[in-house]
C-alpha cells in the first residue's frame, strides 16, 4: 500500500472516528439543483468557529486533506483534497453547505466523509453509531469560514 493512500485512510479514520458530533436528531434539508440552499439551522455560521471545527484534529480536520494559506500556521497539512484558497471564489455559500453535508452528493467516489450523516457508514464503533461528525451548526460555521477564503 502507498503512503498516499495508506495516509488517506488513516486521515478519514482520523475524521470518521476521532470525534462526532453527540447524537441528535438531524435537520432535514432539501437539494436544490446541487446545493442546500437553506441554512440549517437558520442562524448565522461564526466564521471562527468554523475556523476552529476545521483545524480541530478531532472535529472536522480538514488539513489532514486540504492546505490552505489562511490555515499556515497549522502543522502537516494534507494534499489529497483541492487547495481551499479561492472556494468561496469557486462555490457559493449553497454549494458549499452540501459538499460538507455529503460530498459524495456532489463528487462520485469521493473519499471526503459526510460530516452531517449519522447512518449508513461500515464498520462504525458503537460509540459512534446514529452520530453525525458535525452538528448543524458546525455546518453553518465552517461554511462562513470558507466564505472569507477568497482570492
């Protein structure tokens, strides 16, 4: 097995088990033409709290995927997934909100977990079962962080 994706497995058990979300009920959401057009929750995502959830090794942990500028003071980030310097340039607030509910909702054999989904994973620890990786609201938050990555 390559590094490359003996790193990749390790980073999404790292995502997928280090930390979810504690269990609730989930918001229901409605796709429209490849988005969630509507909040979550309805208020407002804290852009420092999405910043948080993303650096956070037992939360989002999105640098073990992605590098961004902004996050450089962050330690070993990772290049599987696309840069996140310019996504607010490149996806609105809408597209955005669905690729981190469900990426694989808009990328076909994607490896990036779905951070709001606490169903239909394989082989998931007891402690983790009927749990989503983020609340809603970490949803909101993390969207409003990626917002302010602009070009």
């Amino acid at each position: 097995m390559s590094l490359i994706r003996r790193g990749m497995g390790i980073a999404c058990a790292l995502v997928l088990s280090a930390a979810a979300a504690s269990a609730e009920e989930l918001v229901s959401y409605d796709i429209v033409d490849g988005t969630i057009p509507k909040s979550l929750t309805g208020v407002a995502g804290d852009p420092d709290a999405g910043r948080a959830a993303m650096i956070d090794r037992k939360l989002g942990n999105c640098i073990a995927c992605h590098t961004a500028e902004a996050l450089a003071d962050q330690p070993f980030h990772g290049d599987v997934g696309p840069p996140l310097d310019g996504v607010a340039d490149r996806w609105d607030q809408a597209a955005l909100r669905l690729i981190i509910v469900n990426a694989k909702n808009v990328y076909d054999g994607t490896i990036m977990p779905a951070f709001y989904r606490n169903e239909g994973f394989v082989r998931v620890g007891s402690e983790f079962k009927g749990k989503s990786i983020l609340t809603a609201q970490q949803v909101e938050d993390v969207v409003a962080y990626l917002m302010t990555l602009k070009d």
